[in-house]
C-alpha cells in the first residue's frame, strides 16, 4: 500500500512536471524540422570574431557544426562562413573550437527559405529574441578549461577568520593591561560596574573577576600567548 | 523562476565540483593522438624546394596536411561522415587545394599554407565523374568539373562558374574522363559500351561545342582503367581480348579510326584473365602529359612505354621479383634508365601487410642530382615516410583511426615481483627453506632497489635532453598503484595493437590478414597476468556479418604473440558468447560460445573444464537476441552442453524494433547496499546483476508518433521488471546501464532537444535476502524512480565511471561532437533530487531539481584536446580507488586519468611539503627553545 502510495506520488510528480513543460511551449509552435515536402536547400551564412585574435590562428581548429554533426561548415580565411545543403528546419548552429567559446545560435529556416536567427532555449524552446541573421557571432573569450590551484600565502592565514578570532583577543589581552592602569582603584570600579551592567544575571561567574585575576597576574601573560599560536599553526595548515 | 533554479543547482554544484583539470597537470598523465584515416589522396607540396607540407584526403572524410618531415599535423579538417562527407577528387595547384565533396555537390578551394577555406560552391546535383584543372598557356587558371549528365567550369581564384553545359545525349552515353591540353580546349570522353567513343570538344572562353565525334570502339566496354590521354592529346587504350594498343589523337577531325598496334610486335603479352592497365602522369596541369606511359599486364608486372611520332618503344620491362624486402629505384622516365644511387630498400614489417600505394616526391638536389622522398602505404594502413638512403623519417599507424574495440590488461610484475608472488604460490616445504628463500627474495630487492638507486643517479648527471626515455616491453612492468596497464585495441582493418597507457608508445601490432571489412570482433580477456608462470592470454572473435560464420585468435596481450593453444573451429554462426567464472587447471576463464542450433562449444574444453560445467551447468543461463524477429529468449545450459529454452520475449517488430541490449559490466563492484535517507532509514539498492535493459524505437517515424522505450528485464527469468515510453522521442539513443540505475539520452522530437532520463531501481526498505541474490526468488518488484533533464548539447556516446571497489562516486562521461569529454557527476542524475528543498533532502545532499542539465568548462577532462568523432570512451579501474583509466577513441585517441571524488587515497601533486616540513620543524625548535627557557625560568624560582 506505502509502494503504491510511493508510486502515485511519483506519478503526480511527474504529471506536474509535464504539465510544467506544457506550459512553457506556447500558442505558436515554432517552425517544423524534418520537414521534406521540397527539396530545396538553403545556406546558413554568418561569420565569426575573436576579438584581438587573428584569424589565421584559430580557424583551422574549428568547425560549424548544424545540430550536432549534421551539416558541418568550415570557416574561410576571414572568419565568415558558410553551411551549404541545408533543408529547411530549426538547427542549433554552433562554432566549435578547442581554444575559445561561441555561444549557439537558434537558426529557423522556413520552407520558403525565409531565415531568422535567435538565442537557443531549451527550456522555452518557442521563444524568440531575435539575433541577427546573417549571423555575427562573437567569442566570449578563451574557454576556461582549467581549476585554480589553492595557493598559499601568508595574507590567506592571516585574513582567515578562525585566526582573526583567536588573535585579536590575544591582542587585547596582552595590550590592554598596558594602555589602561589596572592598578588605579577608580578604574577598577568603573570596570567592574560595566561588566555588572553587561552582565545583569548574578547567578552565572563573573567575567569580570576572572579578568581582573588573570590581568593581575602579569608573569603568566607571554607563555599563554605563545600557547595560543601553538595551538593555531597545526590548525591552520 | 527556471534561471534561478538552474543558478542555484550551479552554486550547490560548485560545493562538489571534482574531476577538474589543473593547468599544471596538462600532459602530465594524459596523451592524444591524431589519425586520418586510410589514404586515398596524397599530394606534396611542390611550389617551393622548402615546402614541408603534403596534403592528404583520406577515406575518413579528413582532408589535412601533414609535416612531411615530422608526419605531425598542421591541420587538419574533418568533415561530415558518410557519402555527403565523401571527398571524390584532391587537385592542387600552387597554394590552392581543390577538393570535391559528397559526389559532387560541393567544390571547396582551401588555403593551404593556414588551413582555411578560401572559397565553397555548391554544384548541381549529379553523380561525380571526373574533375581537372583547366590551364591557359602555362597558367591554370580554371577547374572542370564532369558529371553524369553537365560539365561546368569554375574560376579557381573565386570558385564562381564561368559555365556550365550539359552534355549530349548523356542518357546514352556513360561521359568518364575529362582532359584539357594547352590549346585552350577541354576535351570530354564518353562511351557507349561495346559501340563507340565520343569525345566533345568544349571551348574554354563560353563553353560553346567547338567539334564532336564519336569513334567506333565496339571492344571497349569502360574508359577509365583500359585508357589515357599521353603525350599532346594523344588517347591510347589497351584491348585485352586483341592484344592490342589503339591510339586517336583527340584533337584531328579528320581521323575517325584507331590506329591498332599489336603488342606482340612489342614482345609483350598481357596475363591470361587480366584486365590491362594503362596509367599516365600529368605533371603541371597547364602542360600535355609526359610521353611515357605504364602499361600494367598482370598483377605484377608492369613495363614502361614511350609514345613518339606514332609509334611505341619499349624503356624498361618490370618484372615480379619476390623477396621478403622490397626496394624502390628511381627511373629516368625520358630513357627509362636507373638512376644511381637511388635505391631504396623498404623492409616489411613481418607483422604488417603489404605495401599498395606509393607516393613519391621527386626534386632536384642542389648539385643537380636527384633526390626524392616517397611516402609508402600498406595494406594494414601503415604510413611510411622514406627519404634517401632508405631512412624512415616517420612512420604513421593510420588503422588506429578505426578502433572497433579493446580492453586494458594488468602489466606483469617485473621478474622480482614475480618470484616473490611465486613463493607465496608454492606449497610450503619445510621451515629452513622457507625462511632461506624468504631472505634470499629480499636479498634480491635489495639488490634491484639498489640498482634503481644507481640508475636514477646515473640518470641524473647527465643533461636532461640526452636522457631517452623510450619504452620497450622488456622494461615494462606493473607500477605501484596499478595506473599503467596495457591497452589492447582491435581496429576495422584487423590490425592489432599494444599500447602502453601511460606514454602511447605501440609497443606491439600485429596484422591479421584475410579480414573481411564488414566483420565484428569481440575482445575477451581469457587470463589476467595475475597467474604467474602462465602468460595472459586473451581471445578475439572474428566473426563476419554476413554469414555469421566466426573464428578465433589467441594471443599473448603483452608480447602480442599468437598462442600456440589449438582453437576450436566453429562451423556453424556464432549467435552469442559467454565468459564464465568458471576456471580450468591453468586458471584461464571458460569461454562458451553458441551456434545457431543452440549447440555450445567450450574453449578451453579440457576434461576439467567439462566436468565443471557439468556441475554448474543448471545455474548457467544465457539470452539471445533477435532484432528482426523482435525476439529476446532466455536459455538453460543443460548437463551434455545442449541448452533448453527458458523465456521468450516477443517485442511486435510492428510498432518497435529492439536498437540495444546491455547487461551490466562484470568487473563492476558496489560499495554501498543502500542509500541512508534523511530520516536516517536505509533505501536498499535493487542489485540484480542478471538484468539487461533494453532500449526499442519506434517504426513509424513521424515526429508525433515516435517513441523510445526501455524494458528491463531479467536475464535468468524473462520477468520484465520495468518498463517505460519516452512519446514524442526518438533516437539515436545512448544509455548506461550500472550499479542500479540506468541513464539513457534521446532526442526530444517535440521540443528538438537532448533529453537525460534516469531509472533507479530501489528495493525499499528492506532488504529481501541480504547475503545473495537469486532472480528465482524475488517476490517483491522494486521500485522504480524516473527523473528526466534537458540536456543543452548533441551527444556522441555515453560511458560510466569504474573503479576498484566502487566507493568512489560515479561520474558520467560524455562524449561530445565537439570532441570535448564531460565528465558529469551521476549526482545531477538523481532521481530523487527534490522539486522543493527540505530539511532532510539537504541532510542527503541532494540537489534540487533544475529542468536543465549544467555544462561547465571545468568538467571537461580533456581541455583543449578534443577528440575528433568520439565513438567510444573505455573506462577501467586502477589499483587507487580514487583514480579511474579512461580511453576516449574515435578519430584520435586520447588517454587520461580521472578523479570522481578527487584524490582521496594518495596525496595530491600540489601537496606542500616544504610548508609542512617547516611548520613541523619549527614546532619542535618551538618546544626545544620553550622547555629550555622553562627550565631556566624554574631554576631562578628555585634560587628565589
């Protein structure tokens, strides 16, 4: 009974799902591919740009490739090119090279040979911003093929927060006792009555005597130091 | 709303982004390699004496230029496959290549020098012919292009036609062969077999017929082999049946007879049952041909002749010479004499084929002797580069563009290794021997640690550049952790070939002659090397597609050496293959093969092996498969190796055809039984290992109406486990099948897009019976989870992840047509990624669920080295669990190591180990200096 629950949610789900996808397709069902009543053929033209890059080093690597390897264009010394012998349809057209990145192009053909062009969605498959056609197609720069390296410097360990956290109260430990007179009784009182504002529940230990012992005992301040950064490097290899 | 989810699915893959390339690791474990394919036109590069370029178009559709010094690539462009990506005709003149496409429909003029097209036109339809350049007093300035029923002119510098004409009578008349002399005239051959020739003159400025004729030949039944166009215009053909040379010279209008020459007045006679073959050179295309012509009168003896004045003279007989070496000489083509010293000796590889085609590169050196390089093809596709005196420049395995198939094998220990695993092997006798041959082994490490030692020494003092690292098999041996092993590849010519893993050196080929082209193989890896002192041994079926008929090739996967083992001969077609676990004594696995009778034959089939398959033969199943028939039944082994029918499963070939059957890899482990849920209950994998999954298509094609579907069944008990339609879908269709998931990608014909879809198989929350699964008591069905993704690019094929023991998580690898490898976390395909995210769905890490799959640049495992027309990615697991060996062949090859989880098990090569050396030093000066000042500082109490 659970399974079949289980499965009926399943079930729904993917109904959603689907109905979901429904939605996205509109009213206008984008041009038909496959479409062989004619045999007419038609060409996709375009060209392609790098910026600063010239063209002689990058264009015996790539290749235009209509709907995967369906039609294959090759581009000419100056960038422009075209794919010869296509029917009419809707193609994804793509620029492919191993060392920069085109973004796809939706290009519709219609049967009379009418062309547009457009930015591909899969999702919204029937929807049209219009690109221009014949198709200019910029790169988006070189393909990043590559992950950084995690490199280690001494600004990384010291901007970490962990260690931010655990040295700058030991600054303060360490410094404050010197910058205020802990001797004077006046500051000792004015101390304690901010720490008991701070802290309004009695029943909890008092911050504030802990402070004040350890602050008293002055010997003890250089060796808790050096336990401290002890305890950090291992840490924060 | 989409966007944004699809962002978010990114931003939580960057918290698991693995199996990423760093930039240092660039070659570092990794290689490609770049082929073309067969030869079918080569030319080199004569404009300049410096020119290293020679342009070959190959069978592969790949039009490239190779280094013909280095036989490195400087580009290379690969077209379409199948005939619309055929290239018919290679011309070149200068810097400009034209080459013709796909049966003449498209004409591409390239710039040779960068790799670029110049121009591309497309020609009226019509089945190619002929094509040539077109010359006007010495400068070519046209190119001619014949087909069935039009010849048309083109500029060679625009492509733009100058004109275009169709021909005479074309329905009768087969035209074959075009050629243009100096005069401004393109002469265009045709025949009517066994009647007469007819030849049209077309002139050269408009294409306007300037003469036709038509000669009686009522002998000749086809232009292209039996004649040729030598001298100024002169066409000579060859008659077998008469033993006899005709020539016409094509340009008189008065002449409408051939003029017959009997060959016995040359002493010459042609091969009984041979056609004769008449070949003649035309160097520069705007000059006539040379004079002299070949003429070929068996299959291996041809005779060069000279045409003059109307009369032929005998240069030079060449008759067959038979030795194991061949030699190749230069001959002055004027007086048909030998050059000197311009002897090549070409020795054949024993294990290669014969050498078919030769091309040779004639220049003169700069004390006006004569040089030359040739490139020599042979029939196992080698290409050889020779240049005086019979060096070999280069050399080019051409088959490795066609892998059909292949395996990765364990290397062997080296001899220490092995003579340590011996003792562990052997029966203990006694304890003194066992304690002297314990010490006397490690004695033996030692030695060869310390010999290790030296040579690393050696190797270190002298400078890096003359240290060669080449590598032999003899060297070869098993490393640490098991990443470099043996790759064994079948390719469609039949050539076999060894390659190490790590550097790409073949280390073996191995050329199996009398291969029909249209044959299957399939490569079984019978005995690892993990059974010292017996050598590997592994098993390729040949089997041809048409008759069925099969038969078997033994060899070493090491040495590439064919085993002396006798091989059952297999009269009758083989319909399926089994590799049992069962072993014989000498520990090789059992091979059962099963004819079309359903008869089994065992290999090896010692009297062991018979009486183990005896005992286990009522827990031996097999299937078949029967796509015509739409058939798929299960089959029992029975005791005396005959076999029972168990199941049927009939799939009405009607609506769909079964397209592909794949069971599960053997090799794969599973880690995990189940998935721990949020709830911290246990989802218990279904882990069949006798389940097949089956993918149909439907047979109506229509865009509405078409459909993809997946049964799983189980291969023991024919029960269909699973089963689901994929409407509106269509193939092609790639799909895993692994661990309890099947992934599967189809095309979307409704919203032209690549779907992902995902099938888990879970058992529920219990487990049935833990400790072993048996298909025959299975009374509950699993539960079946679906998830479907869009999927932003075409895909070429489809491969999982393998490692040792399969903790590592899985990825998958995508072969794209860009040639890019996408190494996808199976973690996206998860078909219980949540719609909405909940507390416990973030507890199991789970992604939520976003329509549309992510491909990110980093994910590609082989950077810029793309490998042209993937056809296949072989995965294999490495001694480290974390590291997986993939081999991506198609085109190229290429090799390299992925890390689905990273490298977990060995440290990383960017471990820092000054930074920790340092801090660990420091830490104990530290402490030294701390516990002296301590001690200082309690003393001075002390004295206080």
């Amino acid at each position: 009974m659970q399974q079949m629950n289980r499965l009926l949610d399943i079930y729904v789900a993917l109904q959603a799902l689907f109905a979901l996808s429904w939605c996205f397709s509109d009213a206008e069902p984008g041009p038909v591919a496959g479409s062989q009543s004619n045999g007419d053929r038609f060409k996709i033209e375009g060209r392609a740009i790098v910026p600063g890059v010239k063209t002689q080093d990058w264009i015996s690597t790539a290749r235009i490739l209509v709907e995967g390897e369906e039609y294959v264009g090759f581009l000419k010394t100056d960038g422009s090119f075209a794919v010869n012998d296509v029917p009419s349809g809707s193609y994804v057209v793509e620029i492919v090279s191993p060392s920069f990145r085109f973004d796809p192009v939706r290009v519709d053909i219609t049967s009379k040979g009418k062309m547009r062009a457009r930015l591909v969605n899969y999702i919204k498959t029937s929807e049209v911003i219009r690109q221009p056609y014949p198709l200019q197609i910029r790169s988006s720069g070189p393909h990043m093929y590559f992950m950084k390296r995690e490199t280690w410097g001494w600004t990384d360990f010291l901007m970490n927060p962990m260690v931010m956290m655990m040295v700058l109260p030991l600054l303060i430990i360490v410094l404050l006792p010197k910058v205020v007179n802990t001797n004077d009784p006046e500051m000792r009182k004015e101390m304690e009555q901010s720490m008991n504002m701070l802290n309004p529940n009695p029943e909890l230990p008092d911050v504030s005597e802990f402070m004040t012992k350890l602050f008293s005992k002055g010997s003890s301040k250089s060796s808790g130091g050096n336990k401290g950064s002890r305890s950090v490097a291992p840490k924060r290899r | 709303m989409a966007w944004l989810v699809v962002r978010l699915a990114i931003s939580v893959s960057l918290l698991y982004a693995a199996s990423a390339v760093f930039e240092d690791q660039v070659g570092k474990f990794d290689w490609r390699q770049q082929f073309i394919g067969k030869v079918r036109f080569a030319l080199f590069d004569t404009h300049s004496q410096a020119s290293k370029k020679l342009l070959v178009a190959t069978d592969k559709n790949v039009f490239a230029s190779l280094n013909s010094r280095t036989g490195d690539l400087f580009w290379r462009h690969v077209d379409k496959t199948g005939p619309e990506g055929h290239i018919d005709a290679l011309l070149m003149y200068g810097q400009d290549a034209v080459v013709v496409v796909g049966n003449g429909r498209l004409l591409r003029s390239w710039e040779t020098t960068v790799g670029g097209l110049k121009w591309e036109t497309v020609l009226d339809t019509g089945s190619f012919q002929a094509a040539a350049l077109v010359g006007v007093q010495d400068l070519v300035k046209y190119v001619a292009v014949l087909k069935k029923s039009a010849i048309s002119l083109h500029d060679l510098s625009s492509g733009s036609q100058i004109w275009g004409e169709n021909l005479p009578d074309s329905d009768s008349v087969q035209y074959q062969t075009i050629y243009s002399g100096e005069n401004g005239l393109v002469f265009v051959l045709g025949i009517v077999p066994n009647s007469h020739i007819v030849i049209v003159e077309y002139k050269i400025e408009d294409g306007e017929i300037m003469n036709k004729k038509s000669v009686e030949a009522a002998w000749m039944s086809s232009l292209e082999s039996s004649c040729a166009v030598v001298s100024s215009g002169i066409l000579l053909c060859v008659d077998q049946i008469t033993q006899s040379l005709y020539t016409l010279p094509l340009q008189s209008a008065e002449q409408t007879e051939m003029r017959q020459i009997h060959l016995q007045m040359l002493d010459l006679e042609v091969a009984s049952g041979f056609r004769p073959v008449l070949t003649s050179t035309q160097p520069n295309p705007a000059q006539p041909p040379l004079s002299e012509f070949f003429l070929q009168l068996s299959p291996d003896h041809h005779i060069l002749l000279q045409f003059k004045d109307g009369l032929i003279a005998l240069l030079r007989d060449f008759s067959p010479v038979r030795t194991n070496a061949c030699s190749i000489n230069l001959f002055s083509a004027d007086t048909g004499r030998k050059h000197l010293d311009t002897t090549i000796i070409y020795h054949m590889d024993p294990n290669g084929g014969k050498p078919n085609r030769l091309y040779v590169h004639a220049f003169l050196k700069k004390d006006d002797s004569v040089g030359y390089r040739v490139m020599v093809q042979t029939e196992d596709l080698t290409l050889t580069f020779l240049q005086q005196p019979g060096r070999v420049v280069w050399m080019r395995e051409e088959a490795l563009a066609d892998v059909v198939t292949m395996e990765m094998v364990d290397l062997p220990f080296t001899g220490t290794q092995a003579e340590l695993e011996g003792e562990f092997g052997k029966k203990a006798d006694g304890l003194l021997p066992m304690v002297l041959k314990r010490l006397s082994s490690q004695f033996i490490l030692l030695q060869a640690w310390l010999a290790h030692l030296w040579k690393l020494f050696y190797d270190a003092r002298k400078p890096r550049s003359s240290v060669k690292h080449e590598v032999t098999i003899d060297i070869l041996s098993r490393d640490e952790f098991n990443l470099q092993k043996m790759m064994l590849m079948v390719t469609a010519s039949g050539k076999l070939f060894g390659i190490d893993s790590k550097s790409g050196t073949i280390l073996w080929k191995q050329y199996l002659e009398n291969i029909q082209p249209n044959s299957v193989f399939k490569l079984i890896v019978q005995r690892t090397t993990a059974h010292f002192p017996h050598p590997p041994q592994c098993t390729l079926l040949i089997k041809n597609k048409d008759t069925g008929l099969g038969s078997l090739y033994v060899f070493n996967p090491i040495f590439g050496k064919k085993s002396q083992i006798s091989v059952p001969t297999l009269p009758r077609p083989v319909l399926q293959t089994l590799l049992l676990p069962v072993i014989d004594q000498d520990y090789a696995k059992v091979l059962l093969l099963i004819d079309d009778q359903y008869k089994v034959t065992a290999f090896p089939s010692t009297k062991n092996v018979l009486q183990q398959l005896q005992d286990t033969a009522s827990s031996i199943f097999f299937y078949l498969v029967d796509s015509s028939q739409g058939k798929l039944s299960g089959f029992r082994l029975r005791k005396d190796l005959s076999t029972e029918l168990i199941w049927e499963v009939v799939i009405p070939t009607e609506v769909q055809k079964i397209v592909a059957v794949k069971g599960k890899r053997a090799n794969e482990h599973v880690h995990s039984q189940g998935r721990v849920m949020g709830d911290r209950s246990v989802l218990y994998k279904y882990l069949n290992p006798n389940l097949l999954a089956v993918i149909t298509e439907s047979t109506d094609t229509h865009q509405e109406r078409s459909f993809v579907g997946i049964f799983l069944i189980d291969g023991v008990t024919g029960r269909i486990v699973h089963e689901a339609v994929q409407r509106k879908a269509r193939g092609p269709v790639h799909f895993v099948h692994s661990e309890n998931w099947v992934v599967y990608v189809y095309w979307n014909s409704k919203f032209r897009r690549n779907e992902f879809s995902v099938l888990e198989l879970f058992e529920g929350a219990e487990l049935y019976n833990s400790t072993v699964f048996s298909s025959l008591d299975r009374p509950h069905a699993p539960q079946v989870l679906q998830q479907s993704y869009i999927f932003p690019a075409p895909i070429n094929t489809l491969e999982a992840t393998l490692t040792e023991k399969g903790i590592t998580s899985r990825h998958l690898l995508v072969g794209l047509p860009s040639g890019n490898i996408l190494s996808l976390p199976k973690m996206f395909l998860d078909p219980r990624r949540p719609e909405l995210v909940s507390e416990q769905s973030r507890e199991e890490n789970l992604i939520p669920y976003a329509p549309e799959m992510p491909i990110r640049e980093e994910w590609f495992i082989n950077y810029n080295q793309t490998v042209s027309r993937v056809r296949g990615i072989y995965t294999a697991p490495s001694g480290l669990e974390s590291t997986c060996l993939v081999v991506a062949y198609g085109l190229d090859i290429y090799q390299t190591r992925v890390f689905p989880s990273k490298q977990f098990d060995v440290l990383k090569d960017d471990y820092d180990y000054i930074l920790i050396s340092s801090v660990l030093f420091g830490l104990f000066f530290a402490t030294m200096i701390s516990k002296r000042l301590a001690e200082v500082k309690l003393l001075n109490r002390a004295w206080r």
